[in-house]
C-alpha cells in the first residue's frame, strides 16, 4: 500500500493525472484511511498534499487542480466545490 501510494505522489511531478480511490463498506476505515486522525495519525490525504507542496517549492512555477469527491447513495459531491460554495465564494 505505501509504496502504491508513493507512486500516486510521483506520477503527477512528472506531468500525470493521478487518483487515490478508497471504497468499501460503511466502518470499514476509509475516511480514517483517507483522512486520519489527528496530527499524529494523519491520513494520506494530508500527507500526499504536504509532499505535492514540499516538492513545487522547486519550481519557479507549478498548477495543481484538485478534485476530493465522495460517491454516496448513487450521489457524486464534489467536497471542495461545495466547500468553497458554502463559503460563498466560486
């Protein structure tokens, strides 16, 4: 699992899309997987992004786009569109 994941941080320095996908039934730890806990047990969402942004620190220049989804009763939310939305901003 760690090192599959490691290529899901590699793959998008060298210019590809990359998907972390974590299904299963409800209790069964996806969000703690996703997610974590607290600082001491991050998940791999947190630590997937600190390496992206450890590593654009090399570049003068460098776009991200994200997308953080959750499939639900047969419903696709986009988290942080509706984040920002929730917000009130775009």
């Amino acid at each position: 699992m760690r090192f599959n994941c490691l290529l899901m941080v590699f793959y998008p320095q060298k210019g590809y899309n990359s998907t972390i996908f974590a299904y299963g039934q409800t209790g069964a730890g996806k969000t703690f997987t996703m997610l974590g806990k607290s600082d001491e047990q991050r998940g791999l969402q947190p630590r997937v992004f600190e390496h992206i942004f450890k590593e654009l620190l090399k570049f003068e220049s460098a776009r991200v786009k994200c997308t953080y989804l959750e499939i639900y009763n047969e419903q696709i939310i986009d988290l942080v569109r509706d984040f920002w939305r929730f917000l009130g901003r775009k």
